[in-house]
C-alpha cells in the first residue's frame, strides 16, 4: 500500500494532461476569470479609500464634506455590486464547468475500462475502481474549477499590492514581501507531505469499498456459515488502518496550518514595527499606514486562501493521479489499424498451432494445438480441470489474444477482425449466468438492444422460458434483482439462453452451462441449449459427459495438448482416455443415484 512520491507522477506532468478538459469550456472559464478579476478590485479599492479619508481627517478633519463621502460611498457600493455579481457567476457556472468535466472524464473512464481486457479485472478489485469512478472525481470538480480561480485571484492581489504599496514606501514593501518566500516554502514542504496522506488515503478507501463489497455479495455464504463476526473483523482491520491513515493525514495538516497562521502573525508584527519607525520618521503618512496595515492583512489572506486551497488542491491532484492510471492501463485486446468487419459468417473455425499462456513467463496453458470446425458442427471439449477448454473457448472471441499461432473464422484471423463485428458474431452461456439489476425483460432485451416485445417473447419461447415467467405476478417485466438473485439457477440460465436467441449468432460456445443446475433443472436447459445449437457452429465444454453423447465430435484435451477426438462411439470403442474419463463419470452417478435412493428410503 506504499504510495512514495518517486512511484508518483508529478503535479505539472499531470496538470498538463487535465488542462485539454477545459477545452470545450474555455467560454465559460474565460468569463469565470474575469469574474476572478472583478472580486479583486473591491478588495484592493478599499484600503484607497480608507487613505483618503485618513489622510483628510488628519490634515484638516473638516475637509471631509459630504460630497466626497457620497462619492467615495457610492463608488465603493458600486464595486460591490460588481463583486456580488461576479461572485454569482463564479459559484454557479463555475462549479457547473467542473461537473461537467467531472462527467467527461466520467464516460472517459468508464469507456476505458469497458475496453480492457480480462486480466485487467481479474488483478484489480471492483471497489478500487469504484472510488475512482464516484469520489475521486468529485474532487477533481472542485480542483477544475477552483484551481485557476485561486491562482489568478492570488496573483493579482500580489503583484497589484506591491505595485501600490512601492508607491508608498518602497523600503517597508520590500521588506514586506521578501519575508513572504518564508511562508511558500512552509506551503511547499507540507505539500509533498499532504499529496502522500492523500494518495495512501484515497488507496484504503478503494480497498474498504472492494471489502464490503466482496462481503456484501457474498452474505449468503457468509450467514450460512455464521461467519458474519469474521467479515465484522475482516472490515474492522481496514477500517482502523483508514483512520491510522487520517491521523497522519491530519497531523500533517494541523503541523501546515499553525505553521501558516504563526508565520501571519509574525509578518503583522513585523509590520507594525517596521510600520511604525517610517511613520515616526516622517516617511509614511498615517493614511499610509493604515492603508498599509488593511494591504497587509489583504496579501495575509491571499496566502492564506492559498494555504486553505492546498488541501483541495492536493485532493484534485491525487484524484487526477488515479484518473490517468486507470487512463493508462494498456488496451490488450483492440482493433488493428485495417480491422475488418466478420460478414457472412459461415462459422467455420480453425485453430493453427496455437500456443498460450496468462503470464509472459508463466506456464504454457494450451501448447501448439491444432484443430478445424467445419461450419455448422458441434464439438464437445473434455478433459481433466485445467486442460485449457475454457482458454481455447474465450481465444475465439479474443478475450484473450493467442501467445503464439492462430484462431480464424472462415479463414479469417481474429486478430485481423474489428472486435464488434466477431463478438457480435459469436454467442456464450456459461455456467456463471450473470443477470443485471433489472426487470426480466431487459435482461433479455440485452442480446439485441431495441428488439420489441414480439421478439424478446419469441426468444424466450424457444428457451423454454416463457412458461415460467407468464407465471411470475408481473411476467417480463417482474424485477430480478441484483445479479438475479429472485430466480432460480434454472430460471436464470434460461434467460441467459434466451439472451443469446434473441441475439441469434452463427457461433455458439457453451461453457458448462448445466453443471450447476439440478437434475429436473438440467433435463429443461439441456433442451434449450439442444435448440439453441441447431444449425449453428457449437463449442461445448462439458462437465457432465451423459450431455454431449450426441455431439458431431468430442475433442480430449489434457495439458499435453489435443488427446483424442471422435464420436462418443468412436472414443468409447478406442477404450482411451475419453473411454476412462466416460466409465467414472457414470460409475460416480450410479453411486450418487444409490446413495440418494438410501436416503429416500429412509
């Protein structure tokens, strides 16, 4: 969990890449600055005024007649009036800029990620990328929209203040200004110290979310096995290593603002003394002083407004930090430069020489396998757990690229193909049905976005899933719940099955899709898939070998590659591996159905 400023981007590195997020915007900034400008004139108007009716009052206390007040007090309403407008524009249409770069950077992100492949996700946990997408974001609003108003504001009132102030007394503005580098340097010591609380900060609350998520979905298993004060500690532990966190976070902090606030006053004595001495010397007038003392206590809050913005700064900058690592996560699997769209697909298959592993220097999961599925056939594939069926499978669709060899379609490469037109080709149920919070309907709807209510039912129908949800009290539009979890596996595989109908693709892969259900539950879906598969190109990876009995071909994969292949009669005759993998199967059902008549028995 170390976040070391040398495995950080810097500030301006990172600033640079935010900054074209204003451009569409630069209307709005544009006029949000000149609103900046216009609250500063007031602040730097009255000091003047304050001047003039000193040194008047000092010289002669009647010459301050009414006129001269009128007009000093109606330009000075009038410069407030300017600021309050100013000031509304910048509150309302300033932080409206910011929500709307939030949201650009939003679809940014979300765009990206729906890109990446799979082993992007299966090394980084949902909540991590969760608070990148909701918190982070939210404060990189209030940086895009506060940043250049701070800095701006800031740099006028100094260079203005001194360019009034010499004009009085250059000797005490000197002296003035050159004690304030003291008070940057506190800012920018603090500041590498603050960017690192909030990065460690931001990266546990990530790890939080991704805890309670993972125990939230999981609270099923988690209750059935009355783990629930384990999950309470599990979350605890982070949850007290967030505060230990904070406590840093906030000493840092505290250490920043008295280091700030003892270094204002300071430069208050200082200029009160030093003040003082010019004015006893003839050499600053008493609206001078005056007028510097209110100068004085405008630049102190100049630089105090800054040092209050450091935190939000520092929350933009580390929000923006965690932005562009997502940004930057390479896009494995993508288009080629001259990708063609997969038209007229016959659905024919062909596996030369392929290699592959997960890891660049990990094990060889498939190595040089060499297979052709003629268009139209079903192909089984079996074999021990970690053979490499599931791999071959998610190859097809490019999930994940061959390390070495070939996977063409119709004696086309994949890899040549765009990756809409071949997954948009190809349709998947597997034993994991995922279901999205939702009504039955647009689960369904999912597998052809726009389809009427004909076709979704006509999907269904032919999924044998009809039946079941006319039954349900509101039919397709009965609410699932998150991942489904108002139906049954049967019921949910089923509509996962009518998916894929009503998206009616000429390739079909089967990953398992009946392992996880019951008996009385596999007889129905089993039928559907049986359905589903006619006429199209079929890749099955099959658990229970009684269902593939009837397939064209079954291929044996082991970890030494392709074993055998032919008919379930062919392989059962060969007496192979196939042959024995078959024989304990059935013996393990027989002695299942044994033990499960013993039960009923008793």
């Amino acid at each position: 969990m170390s976040t070391t400023r040398k495995n950080s981007r810097s500030t301006g590195a990172l600033i640079r890449r935010f900054i074209p997020y204003y451009k569409p915007y630069l209307n709005i900034l544009a006029m949000d600055l000149l609103c900046a400008v216009l609250t500063t004139v007031c602040a730097l108007a009255f000091p003047l005024i304050v001047q003039r009716i000193t040194d008047l009052a000092v010289q002669d206390f009647r010459s301050i007649t009414l006129d001269i007040v009128l007009k000093l007090g109606l330009t000075y309403i009038g410069l407030l009036l300017l600021e309050a407008g100013s000031r509304y524009y910048m509150q309302s249409q300033g932080h409206i800029m910011g929500a709307k770069m939030e949201r650009d950077m939003r679809s940014d992100l979300f765009a990206h990620l729906a890109q990446l492949s799979f082993s992007y996700y299966s090394e980084t946990k949902i909540g991590q990328i969760m608070s990148r997408i909701t918190s982070d974001l939210f404060d990189v609003t209030e940086f895009a929209h506060h940043c250049p108003e701070e800095f701006l504001i800031a740099g006028i009132n100094l260079v203005v203040s001194f360019v009034i102030l010499a004009q009085m007394n250059l000797a005490l503005t000197l002296i003035i200004f050159m004690s304030l580098p003291v008070m940057l340097l506190s800012i920018v010591l603090f500041n590498h110290k603050l960017r690192d609380t909030f990065k460690a900060c931001r990266f546990q609350l990530g790890e939080i979310n991704a805890q309670a998520e993972d125990s939230l979905l999981g609270m099923r298993v988690v209750q059935s096995f009355a783990n629930e004060e384990l999950e309470s500690r599990k979350f605890e532990a982070g949850n007290q290593t967030f505060l230990k966190l904070k406590k840093r976070q906030y000493k840092v902090m505290a250490g920043f603002h008295s280091t700030t606030r003892l270094l204002n006053g300071l430069m208050n004595l200082l200029v009160i003394v030093a003040g003082a001495f010019f004015l006893s010397r003839g050499q600053l007038s008493p609206g001078q002083f005056a007028s510097y003392l209110l100068y004085i206590n405008l630049l102190l809050n100049t630089v105090t407004r800054l040092v209050d913005f450091i935190e939000q700064f520092q929350r933009g900058v580390t929000g923006i930090e965690r932005f562009f690592e997502v940004m930057d996560a390479p896009l494995e699997i993508k288009n080629s430069k001259d990708a063609k769209d997969l038209k007229d697909v016959r659905g024919e298959i062909i596996l030369e020489d392929v290699t592959f592993r997960y890891e660049e220097d990990g094990a060889k999961v498939l190595e040089h396998v060499n297979m052709k599925v003629p268009s139209g056939q079903n192909v089984a594939l079996v074999g021990p757990s970690g053979s490499g069926k599931t791999t071959l499978c998610n190859l097809i669709p490019r999930f994940y690229d061959a390390t070495e060899g070939r996977v063409l379609i119709d004696g086309q490469d994949v890899k040549t193909l765009t990756l809409k037109s071949l997954r948009g080709n190809i349709g998947m149920v597997q034993q994991d049905v995922y279901l999205f919070s939702g009504t039955i309907f647009d689960n369904i709807v999912y597998g052809k976005p726009g389809a009427g209510i004909e076709e979704v039912v006509a999907a269904a129908r032919h999924a044998g899933a009809h039946e079941f949800i006319m039954a349900l009290p509101e039919g397709y539009d009965t609410y699932v719940g998150e991942r489904g979890v108002k139906l049954s596996g049967g019921q949910k595989q089923r509509l996962s099955i009518a998916r894929v109908f009503l998206k009616d693709p000429p390739i079909l892969l089967l990953d398992e899709a009946t392992s996880a259900l019951d008996n009385e539950s596999e007889m129905l879906v089993q039928s559907s898939l049986e359905a589903l598969a006619r006429g199209r190109t079929t890749l099955t990876i099959a658990h229970r070998l009684t269902t593939i009995r009837n397939a064209d071909v079954i291929w044996v994969l082991t970890d030494k590659g392709l074993e055998e292949s032919g008919s379930h009669e062919e392989l059962i005759a060969r007496k192979g591996l196939y042959y024995q993998l078959y024989r304990l199967y059935t013996q393990q059902e027989e002695d299942s159905g044994e033990r499960r008549g013993a039960l009923h028995m008793a």
